[in-house]
C-alpha cells in the first residue's frame, strides 16, 4: 500500500513539475531534479521542504516586502542563552581580538570617522583618471534639515547627511558581473564595488553574512550598497571613505526609500479634493468616489487612482549640490530638503552624470578616493562653496583711507 502510494506520489510530481517550472523559478538544487530523492539538498524521500519564487509580475503589488529567498540571512535569532557575566566577558574579549576596536571607535564621539583598516596586503595598484572613469559612492545617514546663507543674504536649506565609518568590502571585476548579472548595465567595461557602514557586533549576524567581511578584514556593517566602477577606480577591500571624497561645488546623485505612510486613503496619497462637508453627504466626505467603471470598459483600469501604500519606495535625486564639507564630524551639506527619507535613514551618494555636473572638472576630484594621510597640508575642519557665507568671516570690513 505504501510503495503504490509513493509511485502515485513520484507520477504524480514527475508530471507536474514541468507545469510548475514554467512559472516559477525554484530556490535551491531543486531546479536540476531528475527525480523524487533530493529535496533541497536532503536525501530522503519526502525530506525537505519546496520553495517557489513567482517571476512572473504582479499587477497589484509593486514592491518587495521581504528579503529575497536567494540572499544569506543577517540577523541571528537571539535567544536566552543564559551566559554568566564571565561567560559573556570571554566573548567580548575574542571580538575584540579579532577585530579590535573597530566597532567602538567610531560612536565614541560620533564623529563618523572610521577606524583604519588592517589591510591584510596591497591587492590592487591605484589607477590613473580618465574621462570615462566612474568612482565608487558612499554610504551616509540623514540627520536633519539645517539653514544656509549665501553672500548676498539669500536663505537656503540644506540636508545634513553624514558619512558613517565607510569602508569597502569587496570588488567584482566586470567579467564576473557580466557572467552574472546580465545585461543589466549599459556599459560592460564597469565592476561593482561593495561598500558597508557602521561597524556593528558580529554577535548579532548569522555566520553567513560575517563571511563577506572576511576579505576585507573589517567588522560587520550595519548597512551595505553596490556602486558601479571602472576598473581604473577599484579600491583596495578594507579602505575607508570620507566625506572629502567630494568637493563642494560638485553635483551628486542621491538615492534612498521615501517616508513609510503605510496605507493611506487618496486624499493624501493622491490630493483628491474629497467629497463636500454638508448637502446630503453621509459617511462619504474622504472617498473618492465613481472609480470609472461605465459601460464600455465595465472594470477599474490598471492604474486607477485608489487607496493603498504610500512611501516606502526607492527614489533617486540627480544633480544635488553640495554646498558643505564638515570634515570633523564627516558630514555634507547637500542644497535641498528633498532628500528622501526619514532622519536616522540610510541614502547611497554617487557623482552625478548629468550635463550640468559638466560645470566642474571632474579631474579634479579625489581619485579614486581621498587618502587623509597623504595630505601634505593639515586638512581644515569646514569646506565652503565659494558663494557661501562662512559666519566664522567677519560681516563687515573697515578699510583705512589714509
């Protein structure tokens, strides 16, 4: 009874699963089944567990709201693990040998810096800039919204972003991004350079995720983004990045999710006017009423104005200026209050590409980043536009007329 029963299983399964892989693509060693003995990697005959990925996409939801299935998991699940005192003093001793004191270093006064990276050797010689060349970005923190004046008393806001201990973790040359990623980027001759910030303890992160730090000898990054490079502009793994990795005057491209409204009715997630306060109106003054179902069409049209989410969506900013460099607390001071997303949340800065960022020459710019200790001058704490007023300058100059 029970070897008939698997047989029906096994026929079964054998003949539906060409239907199901037509539309799905399917996590794991599953894809390349020849039969019903390998579930997931586990040899037993209903053993493991089947996970399918719908690629086709859904009219109705557009944005992910989960991680995807194929990426290692980060957060370790933390549970009563009942260590003494000395028991958890051990531990904190064996990170702090491994990694020092990177992870404390940087939130000592907040000043963003990070710490100087153990590099285990020079992997890669520093190339020369060329008019095709594209730097890596950098990882930074909004923190708030600050006023600005120029020199003829006109007042302008500013986005404070600042650099949190960035370091680079890892690049891939552009064979193995072509292998993998497709054509997905316009231009084949680029890698991708990973980059992470704010050191963090490896205690709270699962062992697959401390693996990506291993080459470059830093500890786990809070947050962590890919910039598309040249590879005249790789940098070594282990190399932090500043806020001087710009220029004030230069044009940035900013990039981030927007605030989370959750789910919003279309008064405020569309400015619909609403329906009249009075005259017969009942329970129906925030609806937005006839949603265009007339006779010839007879259904809502894709794309129809309607409550759902609002927010939570990546956004990016083309040609931002950067009017400020705080070299103290590694902080930019980027013309605007457009910068997407709430205070505390995480934004990518690249150089922009636009036609106006043309205004400054670009071989002029740190490349393929900015090394502190090679400056032969002391690097001063604040960096001005030029049409900028520094309070620090006097206001007003008398001149001797003898």
């Amino acid at each position: 009874m029970t070897s008939s029963l698997l047989a029906s299983a096994l026929r079964h399964f054998q003949n539906g699963r060409s239907i199901l892989l037509q539309n799905a693509s399917v996590v794991g060693p599953m894809s390349n089944l020849g039969n019903f003995q390998s579930l997931n990697g586990n040899n037993t005959t209903f053993g493991g567990s089947v996970t399918f990925v719908q690629t086709r996409g859904s009219r109705v939801k557009t944005r992910l709201t989960h991680p995807r299935n194929t990426w290692p998991k980060r957060r370790r699940e933390r549970n009563d693990q009942e260590l003494t005192a000395d028991n958890q003093a051990f531990l904190n001793k064996v990170v702090y040998d491994k990694y020092g004191p990177a992870h404390f270093d940087w939130r000592a006064e907040n000043t963003g810096m990070p710490f100087i990276s153990p590099l285990k050797q020079i992997i890669y010689e520093r190339g020369e800039w060329e008019p095709r060349s594209i730097r890596t970005g950098v990882i930074g923190r909004k923190i708030g919204i600050h006023p600005m004046w120029d020199k003829d008393g006109n007042r302008m806001l500013t986005t404070l972003v600042q650099v949190t201990d960035n370091h680079v973790l890892k690049y891939i040359p552009p064979e193995t991004v072509e292998k993998n990623y497709g054509p997905r980027f316009k231009r084949k001759d680029v890698g991708l350079l990973l980059v992470g910030a704010e050191s963090t303890d490896p205690q709270r992160f699962t062992k697959e995720y401390l693996n990506v730090f291993d080459e470059s000898g830093v500890p786990p990054k809070t947050k962590t983004a890919r910039f598309m490079v040249t590879p005249n502009a790789k940098l070594q793994p282990g190399t932090p990045l500043y806020a001087t990795h710009f220029k004030v005057g230069q044009r940035v491209e900013v990039f981030g999710h927007t605030v989370d409204h959750g789910f919003q009715g279309v008064m405020k997630r569309w400015g619909f006017k609403g329906m009249p306060a009075s005259h017969g109106v009942t329970k129906s003054h925030r609806r937005g009423g006839n949603t265009g179902g007339g006779g010839e069409k007879a259904r809502v049209w894709p794309g129809t104005k309607l409550p759902g989410h609002m927010g939570n969506r990546w956004r990016k900013l083309l040609g931002q200026h950067i009017i400020r460099i705080n070299t103290k607390y590694n902080v930019l001071y980027i013309r605007g209050h457009a910068v997407m997303g709430e205070v505390g949340s995480f934004v990518t800065i690249c150089d922009s590409f636009l036609s106006c960022a043309e205004e400054m020459d670009k071989s002029t710019l740190p490349f393929p980043t900015h090394y502190p200790e090679e400056s032969e001058e002391p690097i001063p704490e604040e960096y001005y536009a030029p049409n900028i007023y520094n309070f620090a300058d006097p206001s007003i100059v008398f001149e001797d007329k003898r």
